[in-house]
C-alpha cells in the first residue's frame, strides 16, 4: 500500500524561515478530504501564530522600549547638559564677581592700612604726653580712640590676611618652634583683657609636653591670637579658659582650647569656618569681629599638614582641636655630622 | 644607582640671554654634571637663539625638547612667556635621543624613524621607557605613535607632549642637540637602574547615547550617525550656542564639553577636542578619530579636573614602589590651561601636594598628550600607548 500514501507538510515559519512543520499521513490518498485539508491549515496557521505571539511580538515590543529608553537618555542627557551649561557659566561669572570683590576688598584694606598707621603713631604721640600735658578726661577719650583704631587694624589685617590666602600669595617659613613659648607669648598679651572680663586662663606646661613642631612661627602665633581671643571674647564674664598639649603618637601633637563661652548654634556649625561668617549668637552680642579669624586659622593649621574641627553646644561653649606636626629629632648619624 | 634633577627659568627679551639663563639655572641646582636636558620654550623667543644660549652653558649634553604652549615648573605655570630647562643626572641610568623628520610626508615613518634612531644608540638596543615630542600640526599625532611603537613594540611605555606654539595653531619647534626642528618627533629613550611612573587623567564622563563616526578624515570629523558631526553639539546645546565652535578656535564650549572616543582595552573614553568647525559642519579634533569609532559627548567640572591631577599624580607615584620621585615631568592639554585660566596654578599646587613641592618638577602646555591608556607601564599588557587630549599625563622618575 505504499504508493497510496499520503503526506502533507505543512511549514510553520516566520518571515520566511521555517521553525516548524506539521506532517499529516493519510494512509490512503483517495480518503484526502477537503475538510481535513482545511482543519490541518487551520490547525498550522494557529500554531504559527501561536510562535508568533510567543517569540516575535516580546522581542518586538522589548526592542520598541530599548528605543524610547535610549530616547528617554538622550532628552536627559540633553537637559543635563544644558544646565550644566547654564550653572557653569552662571558660576564662571561668579568667580569673576567674587575675585573683583577680593582685589577690592585688598585695594581697600591697603590703602586703609597707611592712614590708620598713622592716626597710631599720632595718638601714641599724644597719650604719652610728647605734644603736651593732657587733662586725665584727654587722655581717658585718646586711649579709646586709640583702643579703637587698633581694632580697626585688626580688622584690615584679618582682611589682607584672608585675601593673601585666597590669592595664594602666603609664604610660609618653616622652622623648629618652642610651643609652649608661643602660647605663653600670647597669653601674656591677652591677660589684661580677661582681667578685664574676669576670665581666668589656665595653660600649665608640663615637662611631658611636646616641645617643639615644625611651623612658621608667626603664622602659629595667629592661630593662638584667634582662638584665644575668640574664647575671652566670647566667655561669660568669670568664665574659664583652658588650654591643654597632647601628643599623639610621635608624629603629631594635638591642642585643644576649650571655653564655657556663648558656644556655636548647632545648624550654624558647618559654616563656621567659612570667610566672613559669623554666628547669629556672636553678631547679637555687638562684640568686634570680620568674620575671618576662623577661616585664616584654618588655613594655617592645613597648610602645616594639621587638622582642625571642634565640639560645641549652645551656651555651653566650645573646643577647638588642632594638631601640629612634631619637629622631628635628628637621627643619630645627622647628630653626630652637625 | 640615583636619578638627580635640577629646573631652571629665565624671562625676557634676549632670546639668547634667556636660553643661557635658564640653563644655568638648571645647572646650579643640579650641582653636578648632568646627563641630559630637556629644554621647553615659548616660540616668543627666536628658536635658533634660545638653543643657542642654553648650549653655550651646557655644551655637549644630549638636548631635547620642544616649543610649548605654556611653561610648568615648580613655581606652577610660568605667567609670562619663560624658558625652562631641566637638567637631569642619571648615576646607572642612560639617555639616547634622535629624532624623526618630515611628519607630513609620513607621521608613521617619522615616529618610526626617531624611535630607530634612539634604539640603536643602546646597547642591545635596548630601552626601558620613550619620551616623545612631536609636531602635530604636521600631521596625525596618533601615527607618529603608531610609528614608534612598531620600532619598540606594541605594549612600550611611550610617554610625551605634542609641541605647541602659544596658541597660535601655526609652527611648533623640536630641539636636539643644537639643532632647531620643525615637522619632526624628537624622542628620549632611557635605560638603566631607574623607575618611571606614569599617571593618566582626564576627569570627563559621558553623557547621552554613544555616536557612531560614519564619515572622518584622520582627525577631520565629517559625520555622526549620517549626520554632519556639529550636529551633536546642535542637538545638545541648540544651533546658537553651538555656533561659537565655528567662530572660535578651541571654544569654550569644546573645552567643557569635549568628545569622548571608546576605545578598546580602556573603560575610559580617550579624549577628542574638537579646534575648528567648517560650514559643512566637520569638526577638526586635535587628533584622530577612526570611521566606525563611538564618540560621545563628555561633561566634567574644574573642580573633578583638579581632583584627578591630584589621583593622576598618587597613580604615578604608585607605581615607583615606595619609592621617593626624584624628577617629574608634565604633559598638560593646553586646552586644561584654558579651562582653568587664571588658576591653572590648582591644578599643579594638586599634583605637587602628592608629589611633595620640592620635588625637580617640569612640564608644559601640548598639543595631545601621548601614554599609554590609563598609565599602565607595569602590566605590560595593557600598556596600550596612545594619543591623548584634556589630559594630565604626569611622569615621575625614581630610583
């Protein structure tokens, strides 16, 4: 009966590639009925619809959202850059803004420095009696108007000061400086001013105190003048200052001047360093102050591979930390060569 | 073993005087006879009399060198036009130089030929490390590449600064021995007991989808995605912002924004500065950008830029094993010196922060940078030599 057999293939492909095929065996040909023929077409069609649906339309429809996502990327990369564009240039501007300010502002400073040298000179003159013999109420009004123009050169200096950092243009001396003695030095001249307020200061050096770090002298006396005068400034009157040395490690020594002062406003802590900030607590106490003493002391304390942070709490006054690199002993070899 | 290492400047107006000044400068901190200089000038000097100057200090020490586009010591980029020398002084170590003329009949031919000549003044010519100076003006920067790694091999550390010429975009100069070259690669092989560290940064990132280069010229970029190539910044920025690239050499706008190139062996794009722009919308890069190659648009600050000096610079040092640098040499995009303007002085102070400020430091303002893909020298491997742009390329020199 082999000849009367009958096959029909019918191929199941999409577009034009052959997936699959179905094969119907009649055994005799002469029993081939229309209807069968057109159930099995039926039955192929709905199985190549079937792959269809099944392969074709996800990969169809995850091609269509791979393109609206890269779409998607280049309209935010479009926006991004845009105003990136526009931050930019608004910050260029900034910059430009804030440089003309800082050669303003030492424009300013400097040629306030010379006239304000020399009302000093002019009032020393005259408090000391070199231009004549003053009435005790004479020389009470000079000494404050003498007091006052000091402040002012403070100020300008602190301006200078804050503007050389700014520009780059400090040079710094580095050399083996006796701690204690700066420190010493600088509480000798703040001593009649927390006289004045009843502060008491306590810095006792102990033998086990690190004696000497590697710094520019005069730049560690303006880290100390700051703090220290910060502290008075700020301490309650009868309030307490203390100053303390320790060594950590053999690398570095860490100070710390801690005061029972107006302290700092917990939300106004990180811009305390910033140039010419100053917490709302201190402008109210109508107290002196540019705003840049901080800033310029940490500058220094960077600049001598030091860090500087601090602890504080409102009306509960504040710490500073800083360290300061150890001068480092000669080695023996370098010893016995000098 | 000890590499040693003194910098010197000099400014003014008498070429010669500078040239003689500068080296002498050099000389002095030396302290000792060096073994080689390397000499960057601005071309405000007359060439031939500057060189002049320097060898009637020196004498007959092997001199290379390059004009620039901007001169880098350790006072940080010099702020008026300057000559600086470097001299350096290597106990074990030996320098060889050569050059390779005529780039415009053959940038391959001309790396190739420098690269030859030096490698046979060794002994077994054998090289550790390639310093190079090319002119790019003359011809395809990345070629002159190609060339002298065909004479090293393919994965040497070749490390160098295109020749610039303060902006100008017109002649650049190489120096060797007493000689004045234009259109030509002069090159610096070392050997010996030394180690070199190499850094590697840009500080761009990409941003929207990736380009593909369907039409280019060597380094004249014709067409994006069957697009004229300006359209990329039309699209990204609009056609008004977008007209300043046309207008201006090296705008702006190609500075902060530049083109990143994929590149195969690296995960960071190699960086494409577009210079000109044509009315036809080509862009001409400050080096080659192959037909088939994925370009994107590339976004940074000067902030990041400074920062990865910095991580260029701990990089370089790595890599001298604990190691003290005793010499490092700059190769810094001039197109960075703009984008910094006034403070380009950060960027140094950044480099010199991980490097330590005494350090005898040299370098200049270039054309392209040339190192290998991210720095590698100690894999081998992935040395991968190539031509850069925007970058910081920073080479320290130990013992």
């Amino acid at each position: 009966m082999l000849g009367s057999l009958f096959v029909l293939i019918l191929p199941l492909g999409i577009f034009f590639a052959i997936t699959a095929t179905v094969v119907l065996r009649y055994p005799d040909s002469d029993a081939l009925h229309v209807a069968a023929f057109l159930v099995a077409l039926i039955l192929a069609s709905a199985a190549q619809l079937l792959v269809f649906e099944w392969k074709i339309v996800p990969n169809v429809i995850a091609l269509e959202r791979f393109r609206e996502l890269l779409a998607d990327q280049e309209r935010g990369a479009r926006l991004l850059v845009r105003r990136d564009l526009e931050l930019t240039r608004a910050n260029d501007q900034l910059r430009k803004l804030d440089e003309t300010k800082s050669s303003f502002i030492s424009v300013v400073a400097h040629q306030l420095r010379t006239p304000l040298s020399g009302i000093k000179w002019t009032l020393n003159l005259l408090i000391n009696g070199d231009m004549g013999t003053l009435t005790a109420e004479q020389r009470t009004f000079l000494i404050k108007a003498y007091e006052s123009n000091d402040r002012m050169i403070s100020l300008v200096n602190d301006m200078l000061g804050a503007d050389r950092i700014e520009s780059g243009k400090v040079r710094y001396f580095f050399q083996s400086v006796p701690l204690s003695e700066v420190i010493d030095e600088v509480l000798f001249e703040l001593l009649p001013q927390a006289k004045a307020r009843g502060v008491s200061i306590t810095f006792a050096s102990k033998p086990t105190h690190p004696t000497k770090v590697h710094a520019d002298p005069t730049k560690l006396r303006a880290v100390f003048q700051n703090l220290l005068e910060n502290s008075v400034k700020y301490s309650q009157e009868g309030g307490s200052i203390e100053v303390s040395l320790v060594p950590r490690g053999t690398e570095e020594v860490e100070v710390s001047i801690k005061d029972d002062g107006i302290g700092i406003p917990k939300e106004q802590q990180k811009n305390i360093f910033d140039r010419f900030f100053r917490a709302t607590n201190a402008v109210k106490l109508e107290t002196d102050g540019s705003g840049l003493g901080l800033f310029i002391v940490k500058s220094i304390v960077e600049r001598h591979g030091g860090m500087i942070w601090f602890e504080s709490e409102e009306n509960r006054g504040v710490t500073f930390h800083f360290t300061l690199p150890l001068e480092r002993e000669p080695r023996a070899k370098e010893k016995a060569a000098a | 073993m000890s590499i040693k290492a003194g910098v010197g400047i000099s400014q003014g107006v008498d070429s010669h005087a500078v040239g003689a000044n500068a080296c002498q400068d050099a000389l002095d901190k030396l302290e000792g006879k060096p073994s080689v200089l390397i000499v960057f000038s601005s071309i405000q000097y007359d060439q031939e009399k500057m060189l002049s100057g320097v060898r009637s200090v020196s004498g007959q020490v092997p001199l290379v060198g390059c004009s620039t586009a901007g001169e880098i010591t350790n006072e940080g980029p010099t702020k008026r036009h300057s000559v600086v020398v470097m001299a350096l002084q290597g106990d074990g170590v030996s320098f060889f130089a050569g050059v390779g003329e005529h780039i415009s009949d053959g940038p391959k031919k001309a790396g190739k030929a420098a690269a030859d000549v030096v490698k046979a003044q060794a002994p077994g010519g054998k090289l550790d490390a390639f310093i190079m100076f090319p002119d790019v003006l003359a011809g395809n920067g990345a070629d002159t590449v190609r060339g002298v790694l065909e004479s090293l091999g393919p994965d040497f550390p070749v490390v160098g600064g295109a020749a610039g010429d303060d902006f100008e975009f017109k002649k650049t100069f190489q120096y060797l021995n007493d000689k004045v070259y234009s259109g030509a690669v002069v090159g610096l092989g070392l050997s010996g007991a030394f180690k070199i560290g190499i850094g590697v940064r840009h500080g761009w990132i990409p941003v929207g989808t990736p380009k593909k280069v369907t039409k280019s010229e060597g380094a004249v970029l014709h067409e994006l995605d069957g697009m004229p190539a300006i359209k990329i910044y039309e699209d990204y920025f609009g056609a008004e912002r977008a007209k300043e690239l046309k207008t201006e050499a090296l705008a702006r706008l190609a500075i902060t924004y530049p083109l990143g190139m994929k590149v195969k062996g690296s995960d960071e794009m190699l960086i494409r500065d577009p210079i000109t722009v044509d009315e036809n919308g080509s862009i001409t890069c400050a080096a080659e950008i192959p037909v088939g190659s994925e370009i994107r648009l590339m976004i940074g600050s000067r902030e990041e830029a400074v920062n990865v000096a910095k991580v260029a610079a701990e990089n370089a040092l790595a890599e001298l094993g604990g190691e003290k640098p005793k010499a490092v040499i700059i190769f810094n995009c001039i197109a960075r010196s703009k984008l910094f303007g006034e403070r380009a002085g950060d960027e140094i102070d950044a480099i010199q922060e991980a490097l330590g400020r005494t350090t005898p430091l040299i370098g200049f303002y270039t054309y392209g940078e040339q190192a290998p893909l991210w720095g590698e020298v100690r894999n081998m491997n992935r040395c991968n030599s190539s031509f850069h742009n925007e970058t910081v390329v920073i080479c320290v020199l130990g013992d």
